[in-house]
C-alpha cells in the first residue's frame, strides 16, 4: 500500500528544471504530430500554457501510476523532467482521461518524448532562444502564433501590446508613442533575463506607430520581423528566393527647399496630390515605388531588406547635399517594411522624421500623426 504521506508530497519543479523542460521540447507540444506553440493570449495577456504532464502518474488512481515502481520511480523521482512531458490542454487531457489513457501506456509516452525532444535538438546545435513582440493594435488581438514553416528559433517567452488603437488626436499618438516605449522596455528585460539572441516581432498596427517602434529597436540582439499573409493567415518571414515582380523606380524633384517629402508606395499609391493637401507646395520630393503597387507586395525578408536599404541610401544621399529641417514620411505599406524603416532612421544623422496616418474618409487624407 503507498504511503500516504509519501504521495501528498508532491514537489514542484525548480526555475531550471521548468526551463530546461521548455528548452528541450522547443515550448512546443511534444504529443506526436501537434507541435502546437505554448505560447497564447487569453484576454489580452500573454502566458504560457504549456501543461506539463507526468507520464506516469502521482495520484494513485491517476493514468499509468500503477508502473510507478516497475519504470523505478518514487513518489519523488516522478516530479523529474525525465517523467514529464510539454504538452498543450488538449494532448495532456487525451492522455489522462479515463476513457483514453489506456491508449498510452508508459512506453508509448517515453517514446514519444525522446522522439519530439531528438526532433527539437536536430534543429541545430546551437539554435538561438528568442523573445517574441507582439504590436497588433487593428484588427483584434492574436491568439496564437501560427508560422508558415517550422519555428526557426526556440521561443521562450512574449511581450505583446494588443490593446485597440484608435484615438487618432495628437493625445493619442503621444500614448502610443510611451506605449512603445514601455513595450519595448518591457522586451529588453525579458531578453536579459533569458539570455535570448533573437527578437522576433509580430506587427500589425498603425504605420506611425510601427515605425516609431522601429525606431526604438536597439540592436541588443538581432530580430526576425514577421509579415501577416492576410490570404493564407499565418506569418511569414523568410522564403525561398525574392519576389522577382519588385523592381523599384525612385524619382525625385529637388529645388532646394526646407523640407523633404518622402513618399513610399509598395502596397498603395501615395499620390502627390494628397501629400500638398498636408504640405502645400514648398518641398523636395523623393518617390520611392514599386511597380503597381498592391497590398500582396512585399511579404519576404529579403525584398524589405532591399527597399529598406534602397530607402535609406536615398535619403541620406539627399541630406548630404542639404540641410533639411524636416523629413515628412508618407508611407503605404506593409507592416514589417515599416518596422525596418523605423530601424533605419538614425536620430543623430536624420533631421526630424514627421510620420502621417492615412485615412481616405478624412480632409486631408494624411494626417500628422508623430516625430521621431
Ligand atoms: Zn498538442
């Protein structure tokens, strides 16, 4: 008979042996074939919810208890890594519930685990951890973090502003401003306190505000901007090749003036027209554009990569050869290009960068949102 004592003395895993848990199942569910991420927003926090499921069993009527002492397990020694598995709610119901247990007897378990934690350590010897950000502030909040290919970095943890932005004052984009900032502090700690090499961001809200985000990503560590693929639903980083349909035309109509006019087209048009409606007549141009611009451009890596640098190269080529006061940025395009513009503005070099929020209801459809 066990010792009753004995059982009610359940010990709880220590910092390490719950990271080290997390770690080697990539914080990915370990039952054969899910591989869902554990990490997910419930009411607009971010948590973990990784189950971490014995297989063999503590309780005395739990599943596969009985094997407690045919597999040389104590009462302690159950509680180790070796006898639990990440699992989602999911999984770790199917294998504990009376009706299916019996389907996993402790061998089948055991295997599966050293198969889902062989799978994770092939990635790479040495594959990077990262910190995901999450910035979607349109379109409701996001729940799960749905990847068009096998996640590249280990996952361990996530900062996420999914509040609904829609107070379009000079107020408003002032709180959006220190809600980055805040965000973004919130982002750094968490890369300290778990060592991670990689940020990997998730952007999908206003364009001021992404790139205002941008602007603040200090190269601490490197990052993989995703892009949302609006067609098939999951976000997408790298891919096989560029988009070979990209070819960038630049224009520009310099007469010396104060201020810059920068207009971006990639997934609309920014039409001249609607930027003299914010700014009259008295400015320098440069057009930076694809060729028919539309919202399905631009969903790779390499291809923002390109435009940002392209973008960057121009405008600092044009600053050299005059002392601009202002930098108006008008912008159509996708999320994660705008993240990379961001990154590329240098504060000490660039004269001020004024960013505008467009809207084709509202008169003048650009609106002055914020600096950086
Ligand atoms: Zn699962």
């Amino acid at each position: 008979m066990a010792n009753s004592k004995e059982e009610r003395k359940r010990r709880d895993l220590t910092a390490a042996e719950n990271y080290h848990l997390w770690v080697v199942s990539g914080g990915m569910c370990s039952f054969d074939g899910c591989k869902k991420k554990l990490i997910e927003s419930t009411s607009g926090e971010l948590t973990n919810v990784g189950i971490k499921a014995h297989i063999i069993g503590h309780a005395k009527s739990s599943a596969r208890h009985e094997y407690m002492e045919k597999y040389g397990f104590t009462y302690e020694t159950l509680e180790n890594v070796e006898n639990l598995m990440l699992m989602c709610y999911d999984h770790s119901k199917i294998i504990d519930d009376k009706k299916t247990r019996d389907q996993f007897p402790p061998d089948i378990l055991f295997a599966m685990k050293e198969k889902h934690e062989k799978w994770v350590s092939s990635w790479s010897v040495d594959k990077k951890k990262s910190i995901a950000l999450i910035h979607k502030r349109m379109g409701g909040p996001l729940f799960d973090i749905e990847y068009d290919s096998p996640a590249p970095y280990i996952l361990l943890d996530a900062v996420e502003d999914q509040t609904v932005f829609d107070d379009f004052t000079p107020e408003g984009w002032e709180e959006g401003k220190k809600s980055n900032e805040i965000l973004y502090q919130k982002f750094i700690e968490k890369i300290k306190e778990k060592e991670a090499k990689v940020g990997e961001i998730f952007p999908l809200s206003a364009i001021p505000l992404l790139i205002h985000l941008g602007s603040l990503l200090t190269d601490t560590v490197s990052y993989s901007i995703y892009q949302f693929d609006r067609e098939k639903g999951f976000w997408v980083s790298e891919n096989p090749g560029v988009n070979k349909d990209i070819v960038l035309t630049v224009k520009k109509d310099i007469k010396d003036c104060d201020d810059l006019a920068v207009l971006v087209s990639i997934s609309g048009k920014v039409k001249m027209n609607s930027v003299k409606e914010v700014l009259g007549e008295e400015f320098d141009s440069l057009c930076v554009e694809v060729d028919d611009p539309d919202v399905k451009k631009v969903l790779y890596r390499e291809d923002v990569i390109n435009i940002q640098a392209k973008l960057k190269y121009e405008i600092e080529k044009l600053m050299q050869h005059q002392d601009y006061n202002k930098i108006h940025l008008f912008y159509a395009g996708p999320a994660g290009l705008a993240i990379e513009i961001g990154r590329g503005i240098n504060p000490k070099m660039w004269s001020e960068v004024c960013l505008y929020e467009y809207n084709k209801r509202w008169t003048p459809k650009y609106q002055y949102a914020l600096s950086i």
